[in-house]
C-alpha cells in the first residue's frame, strides 16, 4: 500500500510539474502575457488581494516593479525548455558509470561532483550559450506586456530599434543592430575562453 501511495504521488508530482514548467512552451506567447497582465494589472488578482489584505497597492507594470514582473513572466514561459535539456543530458549519461561508482563511494555529493557534472558540462555549456542569446529575445514578452514605450525599467535597445524602424531613422537603429551583435559575439567569445580556461585547469 505504502508503495502503491508513493508511486501514485510521484506521478501526481510529476504531472503537476509538467503542467507548471513545460505546459507554458506549447501556449501562444499573447496568452502567457495576458495571464500576466491579468494578475498583475492596476485592478489586477495580486492588487486585489494586497487591498483586502490593508496593504497598499502597487503598479507593476508601469514602475520599477515592471523589471521584476518581466523576469518572472520570462523565466517561467522559457525555463521549460532549459529543463528539457537538461533532462536530456542527464539521460545521456551511461548508467554504467554510476554503477562503477557506487563501488567506491556511496555519497550521493561526490556522485554528483566527479561523474554528473563533469559529465554534464558539455551540455551545461550549450544550454547556457543558448539562455543568454534568448535573453535578447525578451523584447517580445516585454513588447507585449506594455506597448512601445514601457517604463524605463524594461525599455530595451529593441524598443529603441523598433521605434527608429517607425520613425525611419536608419542610421540609430544601423548603430543598436551592430551594438547588438558585438555584444551577443562578445558574450559567446568570453563562455568559450572560460571554458577552455576550465578545461584547462581540469587536466
């Protein structure tokens, strides 16, 4: 019975666990968006419950807060991709290995330390090079939650570049798209020369 229960708990926990993280990647970005706007509006679910509460409400959207309600909007629509991934990686490792392992040392901390992640961190290299260049597509999510010009919290080169492509003002917005990719190929050339520093310092 006991492990009849645990079984049906791991499922439940699982199922709840898809839902939460990975249901997000197959919904339309605008309904994910609109959710937010929804919980975080001026009249919004968590204003509501602050004003029932005797707190005083805050706008989310148009303040300082906004930074923090795009991070979290962000990170819960794309963090299921990562998991995927790593979940992927994870998989990919030859259960042999731990086998073997398990005849030396049965700590769970040095398993995880000398065979998953030295194992693991060719993938963990990949999927990090991946996040930070999706980190410069959060201008849709951004675009969305408030328009063309949003708080000065969340207002991106994208904006700036979008806005000149209205107002046809090609040189500023030739300028943000070379600002743009000298960052994104900087970022990459430094993950690669501290990865091969770490390789180095491993043998």
């Amino acid at each position: 019975m006991d492990s009849e229960s645990s079984r049906h708990f791991r499922v439940g926990s699982n199922a709840i666990f898809t839902s939460v993280f990975v249901f997000p990647l197959i919904l339309p970005i605008a309904s994910v968006v609109l959710f937010f706007q929804i919980i975080f509006a001026g009249d919004g679910v968590v204003n509501q419950i602050l004003a029932a509460m005797g707190f005083s409400v805050t706008n989310w959207l148009y303040s300082d807060s906004a930074f923090t309600v795009l991070v979290i909007l962000y990170i819960w629509k794309n963090c299921g991709y990562n998991i995927i991934l790593f979940l992927a990686a994870l998989n990919s490792i030859p259960r042999e290995y731990y086998e073997v392992f398990s005849l030396e040392s049965k700590s769970v901390f040095k398993r995880l330390r000398y065979v998953t992640i030295p194992l693991m961190s060719q993938y963990v290299f990949f999927i990090l090079c991946i996040s930070v260049i999706n980190t410069f597509k959060s201008f849709r999510e951004a675009f969305i939650l408030c328009g063309d010009y949003p708080h000065t919290s969340i207002y991106m080169i994208q904006h700036f570049m979008s806005n000149n492509i209205r107002n046809l003002n090609y040189p500023r917005l030739s300028v943000a798209a070379v600002i743009v990719f000298l960052v994104i190929i900087m970022l990459i050339v430094l993950f690669f020369r501290f990865r091969t520093h770490a390789g180095e310092r491993n043998d």
